[in-house]
C-alpha cells in the first residue's frame, strides 16, 4: 500500500493523470477494463497469495487489451517471470525491480516507452545475465561490442541512446544492430518485431 501511495503522489506531481488504483489483480482488471489507461503499473505479486497474480493480470491485460501497455514492478531480480512475460506478449512491457521506480525520471521514461509500443527490461536483469552461457550459446558468434549494443538493446534503448551510452556513432549502432540480426537469423519481417526478439534470445542463452 505505501509504495501504491509513493508512485501515485510521485505520478501526480509529474502532471500524470492516474485514473484508478487497485488493490488486487480483480479489481485491476476491473479498473482497466472500465477506464482503458494508456498503462498499468502492476505489481508482480498481489493477494491473496503474493505469489504471481500480478504477473497473471499482466498477462490478461495484455491479451485482452493489446492497446493497453503493463509496467510490472518487482522486489526481486525475476527473470524467468520476466521471461514469461515477454515471451507471450513483447510489445508494449516492462519489468522494473521497484527500487527504481522512485527514480520518477526513470519511471516516466519507462511509461513513455511502454506507450510508444517499446518493451523495457530493468538493466539489472539484463547485467546479471551477462557472461552467463548455454552449452549451445546461440550468441556464440557476436562480438563483444555486439553483444554489449545488444545488452543495451535489452534495456529498451533506442540506436541514438545506445550511442551515447556506448561513446560510438548512430551508424556504427545500426551496422551492430545489422550485424545482430544477421548473425541470430532473424529476417526482416513486417509482422515481427526483431529487436525484441533479439533480446529474448539474448536472455535465454544468458539464463
């Protein structure tokens, strides 16, 4: 209930107009299903079990309303949940361990994106899983610059702020997204998103 109350005076005072709070995955998808928002902020484990209810509303909100984007919030680094989420429905989601997103910067960045149609993975999950390697590393023959513009791809970064996070060029950004895509077999196709699915399979082998 506090951090309930810590992100909607956070979301207030940022001029965020916050339609309905919930204190259960019930009414959550009440309040989504009655008030379309632009995005919901879940948090991943909810009554009456704390276990992954709010990971299961996500997922219902997603499906039943594709134009409706889901922040999932966690304690914990929980990739495999994120994973889950990501797998059934990558557009339009995000994953922030809650320490972050009293970042209000960082929260409404994450929004932003969400709405956009962009996915948002907390740098954490991404950073934990790098070095981590499958016995058949699908990744095998990126570069280690490749690599690091995919992890950043990962955090939801668009080419222009992966080069200023990396110190290179735009352009030399999108020969490495090029190349990434190339490299993981993913041919362009109007009716596929690849950098996401780049990102899924950055996690996978990384898990």
């Amino acid at each position: 209930m506090l951090t309930r109350e810590g992100i909607v005076r956070l979301l207030d005072d940022a001029g965020v107009d916050v339609v309905a709070e919930a204190e259960d995955a019930e009414g959550l998808l009440r309040h989504v299903r009655l008030a379309r928002p632009d995005a919901a902020i879940v948090d991943i484990r909810m009554p009456p079990t704390h276990t992954d209810e709010g990971l299961v509303a996500a997922q219902a909100i997603r499906t039943q309303h594709p134009n409706v984007g889901v922040l999932v919030l966690s304690q914990y680094v929980e990739a495999s949940y994120a994973m889950r989420l990501l797998e059934e429905h990558p557009e339009r989601v995000g994953y922030l361990l809650k320490d972050r997103v009293f970042d209000v910067a960082l929260l409404l960045d994450a929004l932003r994106r969400i709405a956009d149609g962009e996915t948002v993975i907390d740098p954490t999950i991404v950073s934990q899983l790098i070095g981590r390697r499958r016995r058949e590393d699908p990744l095998a023959e990126l570069t280690e610059r490749e690599r690091e513009v995919l992890g950043l791809v990962g955090e939801g970064l668009s080419n222009k702020g992966i080069a200023h996070r990396a110190f290179i060029t735009e352009r030399t950004v999108e020969a490495h997204v090029k190349q990434i895509f190339l490299k993981l077999g993913l041919a362009s196709d109007p009716e596929s998103h690849r950098r996401v699915l780049a990102v899924l399979a950055y996690l996978r082998a990384s898990a």
